[in-house]
C-alpha cells in the first residue's frame, strides 16, 4: 500500500498544485460546448481508450484518475454530466459508474464499451443482466485493497461518537455561552453490533477495540477457517437469521451491508422495534437498507437514540428534509469513502486498467461480478 500512495503522490509537487489542477480541470470539463465535446471524443478513435466518468458528484474521483494518467496520451478520461451519459456513452471503451444509473437502455448504445466499473464497491445502480448480455463485463473494485474500508470505519466510529458526545448540542451550548453541558456518553462498554461483517465490519472492530467497546456481528456464512487476529475481533458471531436478536443485545447498530434486493430496508420497523430504547443506528453503506417512515416515527417517539448516517435515501440529500429537526441525527455527504489516500490508490487501480484494456493485458485490482 505504501508503494500504491507514493507513486500516487510524487505526481504532484505540492498540495496547492494539486488542487490547482483539479480545480482547472474540473472547470474546463464542464465548461465545454456538446459540439466541443464531441469534437474531442472523435479525434484518433482507433489509437485512444476512453473513459468516462458519470456525473459531477465525488469529483476527486476524476481528478485523480486524470492526475494519474498525465503520462499516458493514449487514455482519455472526461467526466459527463449524467443527463448526456446516454447521448456519449457509445463513444467510451470504460464505464466508470459513480452515481449514475445504467439501466438496459443506457447500456445498449454502449457500443464500445468493453467494462463498467464502480469506483468502490457499490454496483446497485447497474443492471449486470443487461452489461452480461451485451458482452460487458463489470467490476468493483475491492474495499480491502486501497484503504477504502479503513476510511469507512473511520466515519462509523466518527458518527458514533458524535451522537454519543451530543454533537449538535454541544454547537447550541457553544453558541449559548454554556460549559459543561451537554452530558454525553462513551464508546467504553458498549456493545456494537456490526450488521455485516465484511472488509469495512472487520476494520470497523479493529478500532473498537482500544475503545472498550463489545463487539458482536452477524454474516450470511462465515468461514470454516479463521486466523487468531480475526477471530479475537468478535465477542459474538451470529447469522442472517439472528439479527433480530442482536439488535436487542446492542447500543450502537451500525449497517455495513451491501444494497441488493434481499438487503434492500432489512432495517425496518420490526428490526427497529428490536432494538433497545435508546440505541443508535449508524449506517455508512447504502440508504435504502433502512426503510425511511420507520426511522423518522421511532426517533419521533424517543426509541430509537440518535441516527448517524452517511447515505440517504435519496441522493443528494435534500436539506430541507424533516429528520434534520431532530437534534440526536447526523448526516455527511456520502464522504466515508472519500479520503485522499482511498481515492488516489482507487484512481490507480482506475488508470492501470485503463492502460491494461488499451494494451491487451489481462485486468489487476478488480473484482468481476459477471
């Protein structure tokens, strides 16, 4: 991983470079004409390969893939707006998803399209039946490898202890001239109980530890075969059939799950109503794995004890959405993946790619789903 962030890094003299440059280019992208933009993608069609990132949201994204790919004229990398994905996307031989939406529609005037990829692990958004149809192959890229879950683990414990300490209280006593107030709690003794334990759960009780807290997860299967470090992580090991009943063990339910249609709201009113009086639910996965009328009602009614969550049902988050009234609820922009080292080592695995498709060589640091 050292080798993956040096190189990442030593493109770049500066921080102040860096952002320069990002900034320009993410300007300049935008700032083009359709004719400009057409223009651009029709020029050598036989000796560039091109990528295309879907829409303007987690920009650092593009802008470090692009950083990443200075030395290599023979990739180009542009970022469209997801209105026009489906007017261009003939025109690119990689997909790099974001948020965007690829239905069977979109996917069909992919003509060029050799792989749709995620930046991340996340493929909800993309109909694999459709790409597998039309000789596409999709990817993620694993979480474990480039210090996403690392990062995601950090945003669980970081949300956790901003409801615990009573983050938005303590702005209103600050604001209010008051010390001392408001009384807050601790991670030290608290059971957690981690609802899928993948790459993210496993980092995510590794930094529980040093807190005290008590760690009990549940997965669909878990291994025959574990190493004593891992093993050591989990006070209590549980199935799918079980999570009824750990949320009734736990203060702090964090969701760590994947988004398809057997996950999609597991956390609903009956999981809700299982948890203790007072517990927390942080989720830093997907939105749609907690079902919104039951989260709104219960920290209404004072049983559920604070939400932290980095997802939203419907993204961008509308600011103006009633559960923000509630003091003990905390909402970032779907930023637990997005750090500096993440998406440097992310845009990495994105280029090498990249130069792979346009060299022929078989694909490294991707996880095929099809």
């Amino acid at each position: 991983m050292y080798k993956i962030a040096k190189t990442a890094f030593r493109n770049r003299n500066s921080i102040v470079a860096s952002l320069f440059y990002s900034l320009h280019h993410s300007r300049s992208i935008y700032s083009r004409s359709k004719p400009e933009r057409r223009r651009m993608v029709d020029k050598d069609d036989k000796e560039v390969t091109r990528v295309l990132f879907c829409g303007p949201h987690f920009p650092a994204s593009f802008n470090f893939t692009r950083e990443y790919l200075q030395p290599y004229p023979f990739i180009q990398a542009d970022v469209v707006h997801l209105r026009d994905v489906p007017e261009v996307i003939k025109n690119y031989n990689i997909c790099v998803v974001m948020s965007m939406q690829l239905d069977s529609n979109v996917i069909s005037r992919a003509s060029k399209m050799k792989l749709i990829m995620q930046y991340g692990v996340g493929l909800e958004g993309v109909d694999i039946d459709a790409a597998t149809k039309h000789g596409i192959k999709v990817a993620r890229i694993p979480s474990e490898g480039t210090g996403n879950a690392a990062s995601c683990s950090e945003m669980a414990i970081y949300l956790m202890l901003g409801l615990l300490k009573k983050q938005n209280e303590m702005q209103i006593s600050v604001q209010s001239r008051l010390l001392g107030e408001p009384t807050g709690g601790t991670l030290l003794g608290k059971t957690v109980f981690i609802l899928g334990y993948g790459n993210i759960g496993m980092e995510l009780a590794k930094r529980l530890r040093p807190f005290g807290s008590r760690v009990i997860a549940t997965k669909r299967s878990w291994p025959d075969s574990i190493n004593d470090s891992e093993s050591g992580l989990v006070d209590e090991k549980g199935s799918h059939e079980d999570i009824y009943t750990f949320a009734g063990k736990a203060d702090i339910v964090v969701v760590c799950l994947r988004l398809n249609k057997e996950t999609a709201e597991i956390v609903n009113k009956k999981f809700i109503s299982s948890m203790k009086k007072g517990a927390l639910l942080i989720n830093i996965a997907r939105g749609r794995l907690i079902n919104y009328e039951s989260t709104y009602q219960n920290l209404e009614s004072g049983h559920l004890g604070g939400l932290g969550t980095d997802v939203a049902w419907s993204e961008p988050f509308d600011p103006n959405d009633p559960i923000l009234k509630f003091k003990n609820v905390i909402i970032t922009p779907h930023v637990a993946g997005v750090t500096e080292y993440s998406y440097r080592s992310m845009a990495k695995v994105v280029g090498d790619v990249a130069i792979q498709l346009h060299r022929g060589l078989p694909f490294t640091g991707i996880e095929f789903v099809n």
